[in-house]
C-alpha cells in the first residue's frame, strides 16, 4: 500500500512539474538605449543679400535707389531660405502698405498736395514680380497695381509663392516703376511696405 501510494505522489509531481512549465531553457537578455524619437523642424528665414543662410525676421528690409526718379524703373529683393529639416510644400506673402509720408518741401515749384500726379502712392506701379525667376500667378494680383490701388482694399493682399525646400534659397523680386507722369509733389516721399511670409509643410495647409 505504501508503494503504491508512492508512485502515486511522484507522479502527481511529475504532471506538477510539466504543466507548471519550470524546465529550464537558456536565455539573453539585450538593451538598445539612446534611441531618439524627434520631430523634423520648418524654418523660414529673411535676407536682403543672397547666401545668407538667415533664421528669422528682416528688419532693414529692401529700399528703391536713391535718385529714384520719374520715369525710372527699381528693383528690389527679399531672398528666402528654409534653414529647417522638412520641405516646405509652399510659402505665402502678404503685402500690406502703410500710411505714405509725405516728403515734398512746400518750396518746390509746382509742388501741389491735391493733384494726381503729386501722389507717389498713384505713381508708382508694381511692374513685374518673380520668385526663384518664375513671374507670380494666380493670386498675385497686386501685379500690375498702383500702390494706391493696393491701399484702396485696406486688407493685405496674399499670395502663393511657391515651395521651398529644406536648406534652399530663393529670391522674391519685384520691378517698381515711377510714372513719367509723376510731378514736383512726389519729391521726397515715402512710403513703408510690409511683407507677411509664412511657410507650410503640407498643400492642404494653402490658403
């Protein structure tokens, strides 16, 4: 009886041990540490010189030649540079024109507040305008306008210039021209533009 209950007890210690899974096997245990997970970056930046390579905002901006005089033609650039890690599927500009100061010394001859053609704002005409060299389409009807007209809105105007990729430059120019027609009153003038870039990772983010 003793024998029997015996076997009885190391079996039941046998099935314990197989259905308990406590057979040894050899195993390795490995890390992989200094694993980064990071976001890519867009960084748009402005220049007035080209090769730059500028983060940020541009403070001294472009101006029109000194004798700027009727008749003339200027042209001016603002060079953009995408200095982030992702393509920038497009980039916008919003020019809004600021209030003209009038510069005119009143002992001009023929200097005249009231008329036409002693308004800089009405004599001078955004005459062309290109990003990378490709001239602005579409949206970019403030080509072809007076200053004066684009004022007229109050709302700045906005258009698509293009996609900038990840550490590309490229130039935005625009051709002025001062009317021959313009007379004594427009000595002196001025008149501050502002420009709004933004930059977008993705075609759905366009206005």
């Amino acid at each position: 009886m003793k024998k029997i209950m015996g076997l009885a007890i190391s079996a039941t210690l046998l099935i314990a041990l197989v259905v308990g899974g406590t057979w040894a096997y050899f195993q390795d245990t490995e890390t992989s540490t200094g694993n980064t997970i990071q976001a890519g970056t867009l960084d748009l930046g402005l220049s007035d010189e080209a090769g730059d390579k500028p983060t940020g905002s541009l403070t001294t901006g472009f101006d029109t030649k000194s004798d700027w005089a009727p008749g003339d033609t200027s042209e001016v650039s603002v060079f953009l540079y995408n200095d982030g890690t992702i393509d920038m599927a497009g980039v916008t500009m919003k020019l809004e024109l600021g209030t003209m100061v009038d510069g005119t010394p009143t002992s001009v001859t023929g200097h005249d507040g009231t008329a036409d053609t002693d308004k800089l704002a009405k004599m001078v005409t955004i005459k062309a305008a290109t990003f990378d060299g490709d001239p602005l389409t579409g949206a970019a009807n403030f080509v072809g306008q007076t200053l004066e007209q684009l004022h007229a809105s109050g709302t700045p105007l906005e258009t698509i210039l293009g996609p900038l990729g990840s550490e590309v430059e490229k130039e935005l120019k625009f051709t002025l021209e001062f009317s021959s027609t313009a007379t004594n009153g427009c000595q002196g003038d001025s008149y501050p533009v502002t420009l709004t870039f933004v930059g977008y990772q993705h075609s759905s983010q366009l206005p």
